[in-house]
C-alpha cells in the first residue's frame, strides 16, 4: 500500500512539474525548458534509462533543473531524483554544452530491504536549437550510483548490506520543449 | 575523419574502465594477525609456569605418571597422578595454538596453530623446544564466534591468533559460516586437533578417543583440515614430512590399532593400512548416519558411538558395534541405544563409555555383539567427556572435573578421586 502511494506521488509530481514549466515558459519569456531524454548505460551491463528535466536558464550559459527518471540496475527498477546543472557553451543554435546531475536512487519496490542510494552523471554534449520551442541533445557521459541492498546472509543469522558501485558510461539523446 | 577515429578509440579507452564492483558488507570474524617470528619466538614456544586452575575440560593425555590436560588454545595443564588417589596439579606449559598432542619417548608433540612443535620434556618442569616443523597447518585457526563468518585471511600477513567481531566490506563472499566445520573447531574441545589416540607402547602416551593425533610405527600422524598428515620421527626432533593424503570426508577421530589408522568420520568409519608408512592407503570403510563418532578397536570388533550435536549433524546416540576380522570388509553387527555418548575405551573386554549427562557407562563385552545389554555400572551425576584406561585406573574427564576409579576388579568398580575445576 504503502510502496503504491509512493509510486502515485512520484508520477503526480512528474507530470505537475512538467505542466508548471510549460505553463510558465510563456511567462517567464522561454526561461523554463522541459527536457525529456532517454540514454543507454553501457558498462558491466546494459540497461535503458528515461530521464525528465524541467528547468530554468539563469542566462545564455547557465541552467538547472529538478528531474526524476527511471532506470533499471541488477533487475531493479529505481527512481533517480536529482539536480540537474548544465554550461551551454555558445550563445548558439548549434553549441557544445556540459551538465552534471547529483541526486538519488529511489528503489521502486521491496523497501524494506533496497535502500537506494545516491547517484550522479557528468557529460558532455552537443545542443542543436530547432526553434524557439523544439531543440534535440545529443551527450555522452559517466554515470554512478552507489546502491545498497539487506540480503539476509546466507550463514543464517544476520543481514549482509551488498554494496553496489555502478559505473556506467551513457550515451543519452533527449529533446528540450520551451 | 582522422580525429573522429582518435575520439572514438579515447571514448572507448575511457569506457572501457566502466566496471560495477559490488562489495558485501557484513559482521565477522576478522583475523587478528602476529607476526610470525614474534609468535615463533614468544607465543608459539612453551614456557613452564606454576600450576594454574583447571577451569574447564580439554583433551586429556597419560605418561609416566603424568597427566596432561590441554587449556585449548592456551596450554597444558601438568597433574602429577603418581597417586591417583590425590592428583596433584603441579604446573603449566602455556603454549598459544594448542589443540591436540603426542608423547613419544621423553618428546612432546604439539599444535601450535600452524607448526608442529618438538619440546623435550626429559624434566617435566623444564620444557625446551627441541624443534619446529613450520607452517604445516595452513587450515589451523583459532577459535572464532559461530554466529558469524570469517572474513578474508590472508596467510601472508602472519599467524591468525585470534578473531576480533566487527563490521567487514569485502569485495568477496565470506569463506563460511563455519556451523559443521569440524576442521575450525570441535564442539567437545574447541580445537583444531584433538590429543593423540591410544596406543600400547611403553615409549608412548595414552589418550582418549576423542583425538585427531595417531602414534604408530614411529610415525605420528595428524588431521589437518581434510588431510591426513604423516610425519616421519625417525629423528624425534625434526620431523619430516612429505606427504598429505587427502580424506573425503569430516575426520574427528583417529586410533591406531594393529598397524591400522581407524578413522572416525561424521558419515562412518575409514580403515587405513600403513603397510607404507607414510601413504596410508584406505582399505576399508562402513557407513553411518551423520553423527560424532569416536572408535576403539580390541580384536575382531570396533566400537564406535555416535552422538547428536551440533558439530556433527548428529541423528543418533548409539553403540555400534563392528566386526572387523576383515579390515577391508567391515560388517555392523549390533546398535545399541545410548544417552549421548563420547569418548570411550576398552580393557579387559570391558567397555567405558562416556555417556554424556548420563556419566560413565561400564559393559561387559566378553560377548561383544551384546555388550549393550550387560551394563554393569553407571557412574551418573558426571557430564562425562572422555576416558583413559591406563593399568589399574581409569581417567576421566567431565565438564566439571577429571575423575578417577580403581578398575583393578572389574565388578566392582571404585571411584578414588576428583579433581574439581575452578
């Protein structure tokens, strides 16, 4: 019951932070961008991950952002929640930029016993304005995690926490809404 | 395009470094290292010290009057039992490592975690190692908590000596759990090894059952983890060894009998011949449920008792008793219902049987395949452990304090002393 409230609130503030930065990009003069991104994690193993950004642009080079996401370690779905910074380079349509994320890992199920843990990515990237309001991302980038799990041991009477450092590279394309 | 290439293979270098790594992190028994000259030339040496109290059973151990009780992993308590009647506890030889020993002649063999350790002990007050065999139980531990696993060893680092209980990251699954592993530690004893079996040579000692050193044919052999040790005492003071034969199976106990090696297993009792002394060769075998199971063997039959416990998976409490008028063909021929049975020995077709909470149990076993049903005495009120039979005295050893009687009439048996532990 519990784990499905957590799962109902996260959705719920994805969708409203998202609604809240288009519905204020007007206002605010193309200020708040949306940027909505998937990524392959390359490393030991493969795994997908689905990234949402909104943000806002402080000036011409500097931008951060509240995100949420899902991704898949070891057949465990989590939920990262971050910060997203990111340097564009060039007052251009066309410029290389570089972001970093620093957040945590928010397991999806078995609470009781996956506890998470923090994350971060660093990457580069080339930023290709469209229009106004439609702009594509291409980065690659080095992604890590650091994730702890209660296994009960296998000698029987007491809990092992099985440390996970994930160090992944990413190669990720996303599109940025104004 | 060149440049798209460079960047290409630096992207895929970099790329290349992007291993997870998963670490455990858990509460265990993490080994507390000693050098191994300081343990070589101070711990790992015996040193005579005055008498200390007996605080709890060990291996017990007869020569020359002397009985020797091991403090596991601490020492050697030394009894004068020249009168049996009034033992008289007269010093120590404290010794780090020890679990198990062996007499032959005026040379004492004992465990000291890794080596084998010569001590000449011509003047009993006057212990002097007379030689070492280093480094030949790589698997000797000490003792450690059975509630938790023993983190990495690394042998490189010293002698473990001990085991400090604290929060371990490793990057590998612990080695075990250790709650069977009879190589670690042995519920009766705590040991690694146990005191050397019986034997009928003058120039040696006599133990209990409960034992994992074996004297025969100057040879003394030794269990270590699953392999079975032989050291050559051609030359007393510097044993040699050239040699491990492993055994598949959980040894506990070792008896030398007729040129033979019984062994008892927790799955049943092995036969070795030593026709080569220094590679036994198992010649026979008979199979039991899982249990402790020492052995003694007088003539045609084996005794064996098994026992439930921990440290054995034990099923049953029981005598068994075997034929073994054919080494390489043993036969069961009767089981008979025991309390929860220990050591025991036998002398004069009579049979003592350390019966657990139910004391020290004597049979006839004139008719050895109804020994079970002829219980002539019982000496109860004793947590009885292990027993020597040595001439007219019968040594035991109990949870509280080692007893002795007079057997010299086998009806009618007489406790003559006890010697209380502290």
């Amino acid at each position: 019951m519990i784990i499905k409230m957590i799962k109902l609130t996260l959705i719920v503030l994805l969708f409203s932070v998202q609604s809240f930065g288009q519905t204020n990009m007007k206002k605010e003069n193309n200020k708040y961008y949306n940027l909505t991104s998937v990524s392959l994690l390359g490393g030991s193993a493969l795994s997908g991950s689905f990234q949402i950004v909104n943000g806002y642009e402080f000036n011409k080079h500097w931008a951060a952002g509240l995100g949420i996401g899902v991704e898949n370690f070891y057949g465990q779905n989590y939920f990262p929640l971050f910060i997203d910074s990111k340097y564009t380079l060039l007052d251009q349509p066309f410029s290389p930029f570089c972001s970093v994320n620093l957040g945590y890992d928010l397991p999806t199920e078995n609470f009781e016993r996956n506890k998470g843990g923090f994350m971060g990515t660093g990457r580069i990237g080339i930023q290709h304005q469209l229009g106004n309001h439609f702009g594509l991302i291409t980065s690659a980038g080095y992604r890590y995690a650091y994730i702890k799990q209660n296994e009960w041991a296998w000698w029987g009477n007491n809990w092992v926490e099985e440390i996970r450092e994930i160090n992944r590279f990413e190669f990720r394309f996303g599109f940025i809404f104004r | 395009m060149k440049n798209t290439a460079i960047l290409l293979a630096c992207a895929l270098l970099i790329f290349s470094g992007c291993k997870d790594k998963t670490f455990q992190k858990y509460t265990a028994n993490v080994p507390v290292y000693t050098d191994f000259d300081e343990f070589r030339s101070d711990l790992g040496t015996v040193k005579f010290e005055t008498a200390k109290p007996i605080t709890q059973k060990g291996n017990i151990y007869f020569k020359d009057n002397y009985l020797f009780i091991i403090d596991s992993y601490k020492g050697i308590h030394v009894v004068d039992n020249s009168n049996p009647s009034s033992p008289n506890n007269v010093g120590y030889y404290a010794v780090t490592g020890i679990t198990g020993m062996a007499i032959e002649n005026n040379y004492l063999y004992i465990n000291s975690y890794i080596d084998l350790v010569v001590v000449d002990v011509s003047n009993i007050n006057q212990p002097v190692e007379a030689g070492r065999v280093e480094s030949v139980f790589e698997t000797a531990l000490p003792e450690h908590n059975p509630n938790y696993p023993i983190a990495e060893v690394d042998p490189s680092k010293g002698i473990i000596t001990g085991w400090v209980v604290e929060e371990f990251v490793s990057e590998t699954e612990p080695i075990n759990g250790c709650f069977n592993c009879m190589w670690l530690t042995n519920e009766n004893m705590g040991a690694v090894f146990d005191a050397s079996s019986g034997s009928s040579s003058p120039s040696q000692g006599i133990s209990g059952s409960i034992t994992k050193f074996a004297l025969l044919n100057s040879y003394l052999y030794i269990m270590n983890g699953n392999n079975l040790v032989p050291f050559d005492l051609s030359n007393p003071k510097e044993p040699s060894t050239t040699n491990t034969i492993p055994v598949w199976r959980e040894v506990e106990t070792l008896f030398s009998y007729n040129d033979h090696i019984f062994m008892g297993t927790t799955t049943g009792m092995l036969i070795y011949n030593t026709e080569n002394r220094n590679q036994p060769e198992q010649i026979g075998a008979i199979n039991h449920v899982n249990a402790c199971d020492p052995v003694v063997v007088d003539g045609d039959y084996a005794y064996v008792t098994l026992r439930t416990g921990n440290p054995c998976s034990g099923q049953a409490n029981q005598l068994d008793v075997i034929d073994v008028s054919s080494y390489s063909n043993p036969v069961l021929k009767q089981s008979f219902n025991l309390e929860n049975p220990h050591g025991l020995g036998i002398i004069n077709e009579h049979l003592f049987i350390c019966d657990g909470s139910d004391g020290l149990k004597v049979f006839d076993a004139q008719n050895p395949e109804d020994c079970g049903n002829h219980l002539i005495k019982n000496f109860k009120n004793i947590q009885a452990t292990d027993v020597i039979l040595f001439g007219n005295i019968a040594m035991l050893i109990g949870d509280d304090g080692l007893y002795q009687y007079d057997i010299s009439d086998l009806e009618n048996i007489n406790e003559i002393s006890q010697l209380k532990f502290n």
